[in-house]
C-alpha cells in the first residue's frame, strides 16, 4: 500500500476499518497503519517503508548521442570590445551590436535593455573579451570568453522533469550533464486529469502549479549548472516540451478548455517567451521555447519524441508509442502522420496499484511463471517493498500463465496463492511471514486497472490503424519509447494483449526520446523548424463520441484467449 | 423439451457463448417458442450476468457483450410479438428512465453499465448518449415522462453541466415532475447538493436501488 507506515514508539491510534481491512491482527499489534487513516494524538516515532517516501531518484535511462551540424537556433560569437566609443552620437549598444557583426553583417539587429545593464558591469571590471549570443536578430547575453553559452534543454513530463545542459559551440546531443526529478506538482495530483480539476478550481490554483513546475525547472538548472561549473546566468536558451497541459500550466495559461470537451488547447503552436519574467532562472535576456503541439492532448512532448524518432532516419511504415498516464501513438509514413492520445491511467506506472511504486530499489520488476507457480525479482536483487509499472504487466502475463486469472481477468479461487480476504480477493506476491510487514499482494481491482490501461492502449492503436487504412502485419515497426517502454518486456506486453502480436524483430525499445527531442530542438534550427512542420501537419485523431474508441475498448479489456506465441526472455 | 431449452439458452446467455446462444433462440423461435417468454429467459439470463458482475466475476467486457447479444434476440423476437398477440394482455407500463451523460463529457462506460442493470431489473431506459444539451434532455422529458433522470459525469467539470442542466429543467418548469440522479467517477453527497439532485450512486448497483425505492419497486432478485 502506497500510504503504509509503522509506528514504531509511542502509542498506535486505534485502528480505523480501512486498517482493520488491510492488515492482519499481528501487524496491526506491530503499530502497521495507513498514513490516510491516522490521526496523531501525541508524540511518537513513524517509519516510513522506502518506497513510500518521495526519495526514489528516477534511474537514468538510455542516451543515444551523435553528431549533427552545429546550426543552434541561438547563435554565438567570440568578440573583442575594444577601441574607444565612437563619442556621445553612438551609445554603447550600437558598439556592441558593430563587434558582433563586423564578420556577419546584419547577424544582430538589436539588443535587449538587460544585455546592456550586464555588460555595463563586464566593460567596468575590463573585460573584453566576451562571447554574445544572438536569437533572431536581439542580442540575449553577453558573457566573459572564458565562459559558456549553454542551452538547457527540459523534458516536462507529468511525474518526472528531465533537464540537459548543453554546450551551443559543440555539434554534439550528448549533454554536458543531465538529471531527473519528480515533477513538484505530484503533490497535488499524481495524473493530468487531477491536476487540471485542481487549476480550474480558481486562478490562485492554477498559479500555484504554475509555481510548482518552475520551481522543478529552476531547480535542475541550479543542479545542473553547478555540475557542469557554470551559472545559471549563462542559460542562453530554456527549450520545454511538455504534454499539453504541462506546458499550459507551466506558461500560467487557463486550463479550463483542457477540462472538457472537445478539450480545445488554448496554445497549440510553439510559444516563445523571456524566461526571468516568467519565472525562470537563465540568462536575464533569455527566451524560454515551449514546443508546438499537434492538438488536444497531443502535446510538444509528444512532437519531440517524432523529432527524435526521425532523426533515426526510419523508413516504411512504423508506428511510435510513448506509453505514460497518457499514452500517445503516432502512425508514421515519411512525411505523413497521423496521432492521437489515449488515457491509458497511472496503473502502467505503477500508480493507483495497491502495492504500486516507482521503479526503486526493492520494486519488483519482472515476474515469470513457472508451471502453476511463478517467481519474482526486485531491482538490486533488494527485499520486495512494492512492485513498479514493467513488473505490473510481466505479473498479469505470468498471472495469465500460471493459471492466476482466466482471459477474462479473474483470479482463480482455486489457485493456491490466491485468497478471498472479506470481499477482496488477490494474489499473494510476499506472504508476510517473509517479510517484515503486511503481505505484498496484488488485488483483483489492481488486475482490472492493468486491464482498462493496456486497454485503452490497444484501443488507440486499433482505432489510430483503422482510420489509416493500415494493417497490423503491414507494420514494418513498432517503436517504444519513454522510460517505462524502455523497461518493458515486450513478450509480456504482447501476451497481454496491449501491444500487437508482430515478430518481436519489429519491435524496438528506443528509450527518452522526448529528452532527445528537447536537444535536438536546442541545437539545431533544422530541427526546430521540422518540430513547427510536424506540428503543423500531423493529423489529430479525434476520439469523439462515433470514433469507435470504445467499442475497441471494450474488445481489447480481455486478455488473449490463448496465449500469444511470443518468447519470452 | 422446450423447458431444457430454455435452461440451456438462459446457461449459453450468461456464460457469453454468443454464436451458440443466438444460434438457438433463432432455432427455438422458429420451431414456434412464445417470443415473449423468450425474452423473459433472456432477462433472466442478464439477471445472473449483472450478479457475476457485482461478485467480480465478470468485467466491462462482458457486460457488454451481454448488452449486444440482448439488443440481437430482441431485434428477432419483437417483430414476432406484434404477430403473435395484437393488442393482447398488455403488462403493466415499465417505469422510464431517462439518461445521457452532461454536456462537456464524453465518457460513456459507466453510463452504459448503469443503462444495463436498469434495464434488466425492468426499467424502460432512454439512453441520450453523451455530451448530452439542457435542451435535449428537456426535449425528452416532456416526451417520456420518466420517473427518474440520470445525469451522469466523470470529469470534475461534469458537476457544473449538471447543476447547469438541472437549473434548466427548474426554468422549463419540468424539475418537480421526475427524481434526479447523478452518478459518474467521483460524485458524493457534496456535489449533489451543488447540482441541486435528488440522489446520487456510486456504481450501478446504487443506481437501480435509488431508482426502486423512488418508484416503490422491490428489488429483484440479482
């Protein structure tokens, strides 16, 4: 249970009927409780399991890094400020904006107010020797030549932000340093869907997750900056690619429209704004880039992770899933995609499973069955604390095939690890006598959440195939990318049915392209340019009422009648 | 004979054989079973589907699927109905219900369960689909006259189309004529009164029990 906690000193308050519920006698005796039904009356000691607290550091996942030409959307240029000013008929700007474009004539046509307050000091302190950096035309920072101009690249996901710090001199996507954390507005709602009822309730809500996304970013950037022994004042550039709402929430935008049908975005081309007004901290001049999206809530991230897809150069038809508490699909033909998002939930992650958490130490994470029994691992081989989203669905394949649960879902009475607890029936992972705790279990209603994700999932690719004329088997590939796909087994995912029964050689797991997409975008003006152009031109598949969404649902919440000829690793 | 057949038919239902079970209703209405009474074993089949499905034993899925093969043996057996008596022993009229899901709300599952277990515990369900005008449901109270609307809405935004809906029927001056219910993801008893409705369920379990003891029906057997 996310919410378990031991009071280990001092008095346990009575336990409630929701604790009675889901504890035994002896580990209600052990002060077992759950943090929402406990009030504390008086001083005592509460340990918190690992995976409930929030001090699951997100694991790094793949990096694919290569060279590309240095063409970044911000340009810079080593320059001397030297000589004496042309007198009181030229100002100090007109001087600047001569030294940038003594060998590119027209580079830089003005410079931002904050630029000069910045090298009024640098000229006072003697130095001339300074590196400029341009954003079409305006002149956004100057910094000594001894220093750097960096991009920060932000990956905005609704659990996690990843940032990147990038060199803008070096044609490389392999940043200087990189680093995740869980998005700060996690505390007021773990999905999109909470969190925008949250904002419409009142603008003072809005704001506050408003504050609570840029504080993440100004985070990472502090972090990252004193990894890479630079000041965030070198940030010449924030590029963010976001979901829909997650970009609306972070620009402070209204959500309201997010909220309802037909769920209209308020901003669907790219925004480009200066970044210390809004809130972060760069450059002073700096322009904070926000990603064009393809519309309703297939946002910038999901752009960025298409960047990133074709920067692989693929040819012939593939089909690109970005599984998340949103799931978006996109069916790629050269030039021609099409895109929709499905609400696929938070059970993939690992969210609202009773003994769901982040994929820590101690979170079991692949399961496999062996004749009617099945086994189980934890990352770092740690004792089992909870299990994560690539261990929920190796557990219902394994479930499938030991004979747990029917193709319908249900745990199987009969099965010697499945027991009925009052109204409550589940599957015994950790008994509790192996364990210091209540039993690890996973419930018939956390079999039913995997079932309406993976869903969901299948749904919109049906849906996504179906409204292009394309078959299944006419896939050359499937791509999976994100960081949860990239822990996936795939041979599971298939024997549940979330993902199409296709040679697992057309499978590919590509990782955090939405991370690659963002750099990409940072370093290259082709690559920007291509991001507007797939924004622009990507089809959004609706899912009204008449799209046939749920009725593909409804055929895909079973799992497989036979299992699928896949095998497994 | 008949009577085997029908046990059969009612097993083959609630079990989801679907080509078997519409195979043999065409057999045993064309060999001249009472249509009527065929679709009483089809009610009585559903009964026990709805109970599979409270005890956890059936899902989504098999709700609706019994939804679909329900709608088939009904699309063969009413035309032979109007044959077999004219205007004969006319039952006592069923209780209406009529349902849609709010305006600015697409989802429609819950909604559609709900629909289900009224119309298998007897109820006659008019389902207005989603996204459903003021104006509509309006439309079809003054057609229908239920005893009950159903708003229904998942989305926290749902709450102000109900309230919404609910003004509307107060200004068409329809308000006091039927109960209102509203159920979806995550309505209580503080949204109720927000909406202004006479009840609310969290599942479709509620909704049928709000239903009958507003009409003064006991409660079938599931």
């Amino acid at each position: 249970m996310s919410c378990t906690v031991q009071i280990v000193d001092g008095v346990a308050p009575e336990p409630s009927d929701a604790d009675r519920e889901m504890f035994s006698a002896k580990n209600l005796a052990e002060g077992w409780r759950r943090a929402c039904q406990v009030r504390l009356g008086q001083g005592c000691t509460v340990r918190v399991p690992g995976k409930s607290a929030l001090t699951a550091s997100v694991r790094p996942t793949q990096q694919e890094d290569f060279r590309i030409a240095l063409d970044p959307p911000v340009r810079t240029r080593r320059i001397r400020l030297d000589g004496a000013p042309a007198g009181a008929a030229a100002g100090h700007d007109d001087r600047l904006l001569a030294a940038i474009n003594r060998r590119d004539p027209d580079l830089a046509r003005s410079v931002d107010p904050q630029v000069m307050a910045r090298l009024a000091g640098l000229v006072e302190a003697g130095e001339t020797a300074l590196i400029a950096a341009i954003f079409q035309g305006e002149v956004v920072n100057v910094v000594p030549a001894r220093r750097r101009a960096l991009a920060l690249a932000i990956d905005l996901g609704t659990t996690t932000i990843g940032g990147f710090l990038l060199d803008l001199r070096r044609g490389s996507t392999a940043a200087l340093c990189h680093e995740g954390l869980t998005n700060p507005q996690v505390s007021l709602g773990g999905d999109v869907v909470t969190r925008l009822n949250f904002a419409v309730g009142s603008d003072e809500n809005r704001h506050t997750l408003q504050r609570l996304a840029l504080t993440g970013i100004n985070r990472l950037a502090a972090s990252l900056c004193a990894k890479a022994d630079a000041q965030t004042g070198d940030i010449v550039e924030v590029v963010i690619g976001g979901n829909t709402v997650m970009q609306h929430l972070a620009l402070g935008l209204p959500v309201a429209g997010l909220a309802r049908a037909p769920f209209v975005s308020l901003v669907r081309g790219p925004a480009c704004v200066k970044a210390r007004p809004l809130g972060i901290d760069a450059a002073p001049a700096a322009y904070a880039h926000f990603f064009p999206g393809i519309g309703g809530f297939v946002g910038g991230d999901h752009v960025a992770v298409i960047l990133a897809f074709e920067a692989r150069q693929a040819t012939g038809t593939s089909l690109l899933v970005d599984i998340g508490t949103n799931t978006e699909i996109s069916l790629i033909r050269g030039e021609q995609i099409s895109s929709l998002s499905c609400p696929s939930g938070p059970a993939l992650e690992g969210g609202e499973i009773t003994w769901g958490m982040a994929a820590a130490s101690g979170a079991i994470d692949r399961c496999t069955a062996t004749g009617t029994d099945l086994s189980c691992s934890t990352i770092d081989a740690a004792p089992a604390e909870g299990i994560c989203g690539s261990g929920v669905v190796d557990l219902v394949a394994a479930l499938r095939d030991c004979g747990a649960i029917n193709f319908r879902g249900r745990l199987q009475a009969g099965h010697p690890r499945v027991r009925d607890i009052g109204k409550r029936r589940e599957f015994v992972l950790v008994p509790e006598d192996d364990r210091d705790g209540p039993a690890i279990v996973f419930t018939q209603a956390d079999v039913r959440a995997v079932q309406l994700a993976k869903g969901a999932i299948r749904a919109g690719i049906a849906l996504l195939l179906a409204r292009s004329g394309v078959a299944e088997s006419a896939l050359d590939r499937i791509v999976v990318a994100g960081a949860f796909g990239m822990n996936l087994s795939l041979p599971s995912a298939v024997a549940i049915g979330m993902l199409p029964e296709l040679p697992a050689a057309r499978y590919e797991q590509i990782g955090d392209a939405a991370g690659l997409g963002v750099r990409l975008a940072c370093l290259s003006h082709a690559f920007r340019s291509r991001a507007v152009q797939i924004a622009r031109q990507a089809q959004h598949i609706d899912m009204a009422p008449g799209s046939a969404f749920h009725g593909l649902f409804a055929r895909h919440i079973n799992l497989p009648a036979s299992p699928a000829a896949v095998t497994r690793s | 004979m008949s009577d085997a057949e029908g046990q059969r038919l009612v097993t083959l239902l609630a079990d989801m054989q679907e080509a078997e079970a519409l195979e043999l209703a065409r057999r045993m209405l064309d060999a001249g079973f009472d249509p009527v009474k065929l679709l009483g074993l089809c009610r009585e089949a559903m009964a026990i589907v709805g109970a599979r499905y409270e005890a956890q034993e059936y899902f989504l899925t098999e709700l609706m699927l019994a939804g679909e093969m329900l709608t088939e043996i009904g699309a063969m057996a009413k035309p032979l109905i109007g044959q077999a008596r004219d205007a004969g022993t006319a039952a006592a009229a069923p209780v209406k219900v009529v349902i849609g899901t709010v305006h600015g709300d697409l989802h429609d599952i819950g909604k559609n369960i709900v629909t289900f277990m009224l119309d298998i515990n007897g109820y006659e369900v008019v389902d207005l689909g989603v996204n459903v005008p003021s104006k509509a449901f309006i439309d079809a109270v003054r057609e229908h006259h239920p005893a009950v609307v159903g708003l229904s809405g998942f989305l926290t935004l749902a709450f102000d189309a109900m309230k919404d809906t609910i003004d509307a029927f107060r200004t068409a001056g329809v308000r006091e004529d039927f109960r209102v219910m509203i159920g979806g993801g995550q309505v209580d008893e503080r949204v109720m009164k927000f909406a202004g409705a006479d009840g609310f369920g969290q599942n479709a379990v509620e909704a049928v029990s709000l239903c009958d003891g507003w009409t003064g029906r006991a409660r079938h057997a599931g």
